[in-house]
C-alpha cells in the first residue's frame, strides 16, 4: 500500500528521494526461487512539514517485510550485544527496577536483548518470526505474533503491566504508529517506562546512509519530533543518548509526565541538533542530491576495477547491503559473492533481487581470495578491516560510503 500523506499527521508530504523498485530484504530466495526474484516494489523518502515525521510511503504486508523464516538473529552481532549489556546496565538502576516487575521487549528477536534483564526481573517477549524459537530455547519467555492490541491484552491478564517496555531496531517497523503507542501505553505500569532505540535521522543525512532506507523501516526520527509525538501521548522524555548501532543511533527513555527527573541533557540534545546543517527538509534536500552524485561515482569506481581485470566480492550481507546492491545497480558480474559469517542463517541465500549469492566468507577468503572487498557492512568497516587483515588477506577494501573510497 503506497500512501500519499505523512502516516502520522495526514498532512501533505514532500518528496526527498526516489530509491526507485526495490526487492524487501529479507525475502532472500535460493537461486532457484525464480518468482521470489523478481518481486519488487517502489520505495521513495519523505517528509512531512507539518508534524516533522521522515518516512517513506510504501507499506508492505507484514509477511514480506518480517517472513516466518526471518533470517537475521540478533545475538550473531557483536556490537548489539555489547550495546544490550550496557543498556541493561544503565536502565536498570535508572529506574529502579525490582525482581517481581516485568520488562517486556517488542520485536525481541532470539531473546538477546531479554537475556541482559532475566537476572533482574520477570521479562517477556514478543516477536512474529521463527527466532521467537530460538528465545524460546533460551528459556527467555515469548509470544510469537506481531505486537498489536490483541497481544497487548494477552500480556495484561496473563502477566500483568509491565515497568519496562523496550523497542530497539524496532520502533519505526511497525505500522500506524498512534496505534502502536496506544497499545505500548496500555501495557506500561503508570511509572513504567518506555525505551527506544532507533536509527538516528541526523547521522543517517550527515553520513548518506540512504543504505538504511529500505521498506522494513517506515520511519526514521530525530529527537524533536520523538518529543512532540510523546508529547501528544502523555509522555515526555526523561534522558536520551547516543549509540553507535547501525551507524548511528538514539536511546531514549520516556515516560508519564512527571513520573522521573528530566536529565539536563534532554533540552540540550534537542537544541543542537535543531541547530545541525543537516535537520529538517534543508538537511534532507542536500542528503537527496548527494546520493545521486554518490551512485555516479560508485559505479564509475566499480567499471574501472571490473575493466582492469580485478575481482571484487563484499563481505557482510546486513539488510542495507540489499539497498545499496539495487540502487547502484549491482550484478553477479559486478560481485562475484558476498561472505557471510559462518553461522549466519543467509548462506546459501543470494542478494534479493540479485543472482549474487551469499556464501561463508572464510571459503571466500580462503580459497580464491579477490582483489577487492567490497565493505557492506561500511560502518563499522575500521573493525572488520582489521580483522580480515589478520587472517591474511592481502587485497583491497572498498568502502562504499559516506564516499566511495579504496583502502590498501
């Protein structure tokens, strides 16, 4: 369903950028799975003046977005575990929680984040796919189903209100976001909390992140209009930072107006970045005509390295790589595999909407190394660097954003 006004406030939105017909990233079909191949739909930015909301305008059925086979798990990323163990570390004095309270994790995945609270409190999940499985054997607790009013109330008479509700990675997925604050209200203690994390829109422009756009994110958010929209929830805002997830992210803790002690950082965040080049529909314009002059270069860049005769695979197939594949116009002759690691559910899987397929990456640098690696996992390109030149590899990096470049 592709919409033509701002899914929050219903008022006129402005075009920012056209991605063109994208395949969802997570439906990574087996070479074999010809019709899969070809599914793909329009995705383009927006944003709306009126409330402050960037979003794109293409929803997809749930099944596309979140299929059953899902095939990212959470606890395979190092930096998020790192980042849930100190987010439990920072929330669970900050609010005081007690063993007999409840935390419930929408979109808990296979239970990573839970796991850093299950030593403290009674915790819950709730995730639609099958890594609701794999929590489960973890004994983290889960109900498999998307979160929407129905569960909401399940969790009530069955478990009770909880003091901590988190959506990390997970807040700007699902649709209708006034009905998703509803049911998160209607399923917090009256001094519970409310935490979020989320790609941070200001890093997504000041970087060129158009990689993060894709149809599982329908929003992106900045902390002034988080503030305004909880506003109108009854919430406001107590403390906020910044992560380094995905390239740039924002934690923030919200909760019923005057329930906790407003953290002197909170006005300041939001008065910076108002002031930052790259806030509001200005930012947004320059971030638009950057990305058309980034696809140029990059695929100048990749013809001169096919041309001379050098290889060149990626390695890393995070759900961005999908975006900047099709948006760059990428083939199997462009990229000869991507290498994943061993564990991850995507091997043997190729590219969506690409003949490109994804394979264990120690066979890739192992067996027939190429010339060139592509980093698709470019944000966190300085650690991984590293650790593929201490397993010998002796060829070059192209690090695809926030401006193409070659590293020896």
């Amino acid at each position: 369903m592709e919409r033509s006004t701002c899914s929050y406030c219903e008022s006129d939105l402005t075009k920012i950028l056209d991605l063109g017909y994208l395949p969802p990233v997570n439906v990574m079909p087996t070479s074999i799975d010809q019709n899969e191949q070809s599914i793909r739909f329009p995705l383009s930015l927006h944003h709306c003046e009126n409330c402050g909301l960037t979003q794109i305008t293409e929803e997809l059925p749930s099944h596309l977005v979140f299929p059953e086979s899902y095939p990212y798990l959470s606890g395979t990323t190092r930096i998020l575990r790192d980042n849930f163990i100190e987010q439990a570390a920072i929330t669970i004095p900050k609010i005081g929680l007690q063993s007999n309270q409840l935390v419930v994790d929408i979109g808990s995945n296979d239970g990573t984040l839970l796991s850093n609270y299950i030593k403290f409190s009674r915790v819950l999940g709730v995730e639609p796919t099958n890594a609701a499985d794999v929590a489960a054997e973890k004994s983290i607790p889960t109900i498999k189903g998307f979160f929407n009013s129905n569960i909401s109330k399940k969790i009530v008479s069955e478990f009770g209100k909880a003091k901590l509700v988190t959506a990390c990675n997970v807040f700007a997925h699902i649709p209708n976001l006034d009905s998703l604050m509803r049911n998160i209200l209607s399923i917090m203690d009256e001094d519970g909390v409310f935490l979020s994390e989320s790609h941070y829109l200001n890093d997504l422009v000041e970087t060129l992140q158009f990689d993060t756009i894709y149809h599982e994110h329908l929003r992106y958010y900045d902390a002034s209009f988080l503030s305004r929209m909880f506003g109108e929830h009854g919430l406001e805002i107590f403390d906020i930072e910044r992560i380094q997830t995905h390239g740039g992210s924002i934690r923030v803790w919200a909760a019923r107006v005057g329930k906790y002690a407003i953290s002197k950082r909170v006005e300041k965040f939001i008065t910076d970045e108002q002031k930052n080049i790259h806030y509001g529909i200005s930012g947004l314009q320059i971030f638009s005509a950057k990305v058309t002059y980034w696809r140029h270069d990059f695929r100048k860049l990749v013809a001169e390295i096919r041309l001379s005769g050098s290889s060149i695979a990626g390695i890393g197939a995070p759900s961005r790589a999908s975006t900047l594949i099709s948006f760059a116009g990428l083939e199997h002759s462009d990229l000869i595999s991507i290498g994943e690691i061993s564990n991850s559910h995507k091997i043997g899987r190729d590219i969506p909407g690409t003949k490109i397929p994804i394979i264990d990456e120690r066979l890739l640098l192992e067996n027939d190394p190429p010339d060139y690696l592509l980093m698709l996992s470019w944000h966190i390109g300085d650690e991984l660097i590293e650790k593929i030149k201490a397993r010998g590899y002796k060829g070059k990096f192209i690090i695809p954003l926030p401006r193409a470049k070659i590293i020896e």
